[in-house]
C-alpha cells in the first residue's frame, strides 16, 4: 500500500506581486553605472549645462552689448543721467545689480535642478 | 610730500595683526588638512569674505583707480570683468569642482583625467600664473613704501615676503582664512571713507573736469627718479630743473608741443592750469576723448576691450589661489552661495576705486608724468585734504594697500607652495630667487601684468576646468596638446609684451591673447581627444557621477547599503 502524495495547496497567484519587478533604488543604479543610471545622470548633467550656457550667453550679451552700443551709438554715449555721463553710470554702477540678479538667478535654478533630479530619484 | 610716522604705523599695524591672526590660528592648525584646506570647514559669509580678500589685490586697490586715471572710460571694463569672472564661475564650475574634492588645479586634472603628464602641466603653469600675479603684489609694496614712508623701494617687497612666509608657515589655511576675512572688510573700509570724505571735498569745491588736457590742479612740483619721455599735447612755458632732451635747463623752459627727453633727477614745477606732460606710454588725451568709450588713445581699443572681458572672466576660474578657497566649502551647494556671496562682495568693493579715479584725473594729473598712476589712491588724500585729516586718511589707505599685498600674496603662496610641495619641490628654495627677479623687471602698470596672467589662466585652465566638468569624452593626450598649445601662445604674447613695443594689429593681439588665445585651446582639446577616443579614462562617467550629483544622493546610497 503505497502513501497518498501529501498534499499540495494550490493558489491563484498574487498579480500585484509577480508584476512589480524586484526593488532596485535609482541612487544604486547610478551608482552601478548601468543604462537606467546614466539617463538619469546624463538627464541631470544636460540640464545643468544648459544652465550654464544660458548664464555664460547672458553675461556675453550684457557685456559685448555694452562694449557695441558704447563704439557705434552716439546717443549713449552723449545721454547725461543725474549730470553723469550715461556710460559712466552703466559700467561704473548699474552693471552690478544685474551681474547680481544674474548670479542669483542662476544658483537658484542649479539648486531647482537639482532637486528635480533628486525628486526623481526617490520617487521610484 | 610723505607722511612717514602715520603711514608706518598703519603698515606696522597690519602686519602684525597679520602674524597675530596667525598665531591664534596656530593653535587651531593641528592636521595637514588644516593647514591646506581648513579642514573644509568655513562658512559661506566668511569664505566670501575671504575669498574677496584674497583677490582684492594690489592690481584692484591701486591698479583700477591708475588706470582709470590714465585710461578713462575703457579702463572700467578692469572692475566690471573681475566681477563677472565670478559669474562664469558660478555657472560653470563652482559646485563640481568643489564635489571633485580636489585642492589643486593639478589634482582636478588627475582626478578627472588620470595623467601625470596633465598634472605636471598644470603644475608648471600654476606656478608661472602665480609668478606672474605675485611680482606686481611686490611691485605694489615697493611703490607704496617708497611713495608713502620714503623707504627704500626693495624694502616693500621684502616686508610683505617677510610678514607671509611667517604666517603662513606657522598656521597654513585657517588662520589666512580668518586674517583675509579680516583683511577683505579692511581694504574696503580703507578704500570707502577717504572716498566718501574726497567726494565731500569735491562737490563742497564744485569743481568740474572740463573736455580739455589735464591740467594742475594747484601748483605741484614732480622729481623724476628715472629718465622719461614725454608729451606735451600743447606748447606750454614749466618751470623745469635739470636737463630737457640733453640740455640742461634751470628756470622757466619754453616747450613745443610734442615729445621731449627728461632726465633723471629733473625737477618739474606745475602751476594750476599748466597742462600736464604724459608719459609717452599712457595716451595723453583730452578729458573729453577721456570720457568717451574707445577715447582712451590704443590701438584698437574695441578689440582690446571685448579680448580683455574674454580673459578676465573666463581666467577667474583659473587662477590657483582662488580656486583654493572653493575646497574649504563644506559642499557644492556652498560653493555656489559662497560665490554669489563674493559677487555681491565685490560688486560693493568696485564701485570705491573708480571714484578714485575720476577725481585722481582732476587733483593729481601730475602722476601722468612720470608714469605711475598707480599712486593715485595713496597720494590722492593728502593732496584733496590736506592737513591732520589728510596725513590720518593717507595713512588709511596705505594700512589697506599693505592688506591687499600681504593677502593676496599669502594665498598665492600657500596654493602655489601646495602644489610645489605636492610636486615634491622644496618651495623654499624658490622664493629668495624670485624676489630677485622681481625688483629687475620693467615697471609696469598693476593692472596690466594682473591682466596679462589672467590671460594665460583663460587659455589653459578655462577649457581644461569646462571640458573637463562637461565633456565626459575629454582624453589624456587631448587636454594635454590645448594646455601646451594655450600655454606657449599665451606666454608667448606675454613675453613678448612685456620685453618690446608692437604697434598696430600684432601689437594689440599680442597685448590681449585671449580672444585667440582661448579658442584655440579649446578646438585643440576637443580635436586631441576626438582623435584619441580610447585614452578617454575607463572610470569617466564615475568622475562624472562624483562631478555633478548633489550630495543627498551619496547619503541616500549610504543607507541603502546600510539598510
């Protein structure tokens, strides 16, 4: 008389389960340097040079401008503000307030992105 | 027309609260990272402030308000750019350089890159940026001594030496961080209040700068201490004593409009309203001209002034001792606010030597003969004021114009000594020579020299620093070809600048190298390491990873790994 085969529960599995791939973390796929980490990183990277180019552009239109309209247009360089000559009060002070606002600007977008690409990051 | 007792004083004053600033660092300095990097400790305000004291340097407390004495209008392209440099910084470097977690220029190019050969290129132009930046902070002392106490002009140049080797080996980076911190709020105060007293005096005189030649303000007498030539824009009766293109003359001298040879030892008398003989190296212009963008008489000038905004601000990123100041932030974050911090500092400390300037072409136009407008801030008190109050602000300014040598040249040792050291050099060995040198080399303006070396930063490290944080495909053999190739046009243009006169377009080229200078550089990176794509370094991306990812990230894989 051989033993009945113990028996064996069968169960519908669990969909939700088998769907969701194994927990892998973006900051470990960064980390290991594969595919997915690298779209993230170049995705972070591309953002902060645009940034950077926009600034440096900024700064170039500001400054070349400036030297341009001072060598071709007479008008600004004949306008008086508060008895001063307008090229004076350009380049000796009111330069700086923009190059400021730039500059802050600009920390303040690097600081953004960055917290987008760390948003990302944890959402997964 | 010295004070000798106040000005020492403030000199004497200085120095010691340098030496004393280090001393009580001493205490504080126990690691080799505090000695180099302050243990990357300090805080954004006092970073700033330091960071402002380190580049406020002989070529901006003295230099700017010379040149714009002599140059007008162009010469405020000087301030307007070493402020932006630090804009670019911001946007383009701040941050990944202070994540590389290198000290040096030559350390990111080993991290990045992996070759001694980038590093030892570096090295080399590290230390030749430094020379090039340090001779005219001793330049500066020599002058200000001379000009402010009568002391021998060696003397100035050994004080400061002197003051830095001491402080700096006995408490390395922290304690110059505080003292430059220091030195920063001295230098503007010092710079701010004779300001503000001298533009009381001026609108209490209601005095006007006209469209004409520079004329004496008040009767003056010049005594050359070296042969000069001159131009005379119109003819004009002096009353000269010594000797007048070879002859000698003792009384009122006729002299026809143009140039005439005076020599050593010539005494100049100007009564108010004698136009002013000029140096034939400045450009010896109508106010009105003066006023004008493009008036100041170089050739070239529209060319000169766009290739000098291409050098300053893209060599700000390049020059060794203030790239230093970035690893002493505790993050990239703080990098950045540290360099917004110095912008606004800076922007502040600009607006001071300008005034400087302007009422130095109306008060003491007499520096135009001999050539040495750098005096300008120191002579100009004494002269507007007069009196106790003239001799206190004079003595004023010269306390933080010996900040500005003392700090600039503490950090331009304490980097380039990192780096010698690093290169198994004994520094030591190498800074009687270079005094030496210094003493022997023509004088020229500050402002200038300080130019010429943010220049050769601008065409070596600015496309090294920007290719390497955002060009993950930058090779070995590519970034070692553009900084060869920058640095040997760039130094080129600078030798030959400093050592002959070039007239026309090669003169002005050669003057300004930027312009063509710094793109070469970078199509030689980016052409070397297209070229050689598999000496790109395997470990690249990770570099890049470490460059750019914020901090958080690194925490956050931590307690994945603990967790």
């Amino acid at each position: 008389m051989s033993q009945p085969p113990p028996r064996v529960r069968i169960t519908h599995p669990r969909t939700e389960a088998v769907r969701r791939a194994p927990h892998r973390p973006a900051a470990r796929e960064i980390d290991e340097q594969t595919q997915l980490g690298d779209v993230y990183m170049s995705s972070l990277i591309r953002s902060q040079r645009r940034l950077a180019l926009v600034t440096c552009a900024a700064v170039t239109i500001l400054l070349a401008g400036t030297a341009l309209i001072g060598a071709y247009s007479a008008n600004f360089v004949s306008a008086r503000v508060f008895g001063l000559p307008l090229p004076w009060v350009v380049l000796g002070v009111g330069i700086y307030p923009l190059l400021i606002a730039l500059g802050w600007w600009t920390m303040r977008t690097a600081e953004r992105n960055e917290r987008a690409f760390l948003d990302l990051v944890r959402r997964r | 027309m010295t004070h000798g007792p106040a000005a020492t004083i403030a000199v004497c004053a200085v120095a010691l609260a340098t030496l004393l600033a280090g001393s009580l660092g001493l205490r504080r300095a126990r690691t080799a990272g505090d000695f180099y990097v302050a243990s990357r400790s300090v805080s954004p305000p006092w970073n700033a402030a330091a960071i402002g004291g380190e580049y406020l340097s002989a070529a901006s407390y003295l230099g700017v308000a010379g040149l714009v004495l002599a140059f007008g209008f162009d010469a405020l392209w000087y301030p307007v750019c070493y402020t932006a440099g630090y804009l670019v910084l911001l946007a383009v470097v701040a941050a990944p350089l202070r994540r590389s977690g290198a000290y040096t220029l030559p350390d990111f190019a080993q991290i990045r890159l992996g070759s001694t050969a980038v590093r030892g290129a570096s090295s080399v132009l590290v230390a030749l940026i430094g020379w090039l930046y340090l001779v005219p902070q001793l330049q500066g002392a020599s002058l200000t001594l001379h000009t402010q106490t009568g002391a021998p002009r060696w003397a100035g140049g050994l004080v400061v030496v002197g003051v830095v080797l001491v402080a700096v080996t006995v408490s390395g980076m922290r304690s110059i961080t505080f003292a430059q911190a220091l030195q920063f709020w001295l230098k503007f105060a010092a710079l701010l209040v004779p300001a503000l007293v001298l533009v009381g005096v001026w609108h209490h005189r209601d005095d006007a700068i006209d469209d004409g030649y520079p004329t004496a303000a008040e009767r003056v007498t010049v005594t050359l201490d070296r042969a000069v030539t001159v131009r005379l824009p119109v003819a004009e009766e002096l009353d000269v004593r010594g000797s007048v293109d070879g002859a000698p003359v003792a009384g009122a001298a006729d002299l026809g409009a143009g140039e005439h040879r005076l020599a050593a030892g010539t005494r100049i008398t100007l009564e108010r309203g004698d136009v002013v003989p000029v140096r034939t190296s400045l450009p010896a212009q109508p106010n009105g001209s003066w006023l004008r963008p493009l008036g100041s008489g170089t050739d070239h000038p529209l060319y000169a002034s766009l290739s000098l905004v291409l050098a300053i601000c893209l060599g700000t990123m390049g020059l060794p001792h203030v790239l230093v100041r970035f690893y002493t932030n505790p993050d990239g974050r703080d990098a950045r606010r540290t360099t917004l911090a110095v912008l606004g500092l800076l922007s502040m400390f600009y607006l001071v030597p300008t005034v400087f300037g302007v009422l130095g072409r109306h008060y003491v136009p007499d520096l135009l003969i001999a050539g040495n407008t750098d005096a300008t801030v120191l002579t100009l008190p004494e002269r507007m004021v007069g009196g106790g109050a003239g001799v206190a602000l004079g003595a004023l300014v010269t306390a933080g114009a010996f900040a500005a040598f003392l700090s600039t040249a503490s950090g331009l040792t304490v980097s380039v000594a990192g780096v010698l050291s690093q290169e198994m050099v004994r520094p030591r060995e190498r800074r009687p020579h270079e005094d030496l040198r210094a003493r022997r080399i023509r004088a020229f303006r500050l402002a200038a020299v300080v130019g010429l070396a943010f220049a050769l930063a601008a065409a070596t490290f600015c496309p090294l620093l920007v290719l390497g944080i955002w060009w993950p495909r930058l090779s070995p053999p590519g970034a070692l070809a553009g900084l060869l190739a920058g640095g040997a046009l760039a130094t080129t243009a600078v030798l030959v600048t400093m050592t002959s006169e070039v007239s026309g377009w090669p003169g002005a080229l050669l003057a300004q190298p930027a312009a063509w200078g710094v793109p070469i550089t970078f199509v030689v990176m980016v052409i070397g390491s297209l070229v050689t794509p598999r000496r790109v370094p395997p470990d690249a991306g990770r570099v890049m990873i470490r460059l750019h990812a914020p901090e958080a990230l690194a925490a956050d894989l931590r307690d994945l790994t603990r967790g």
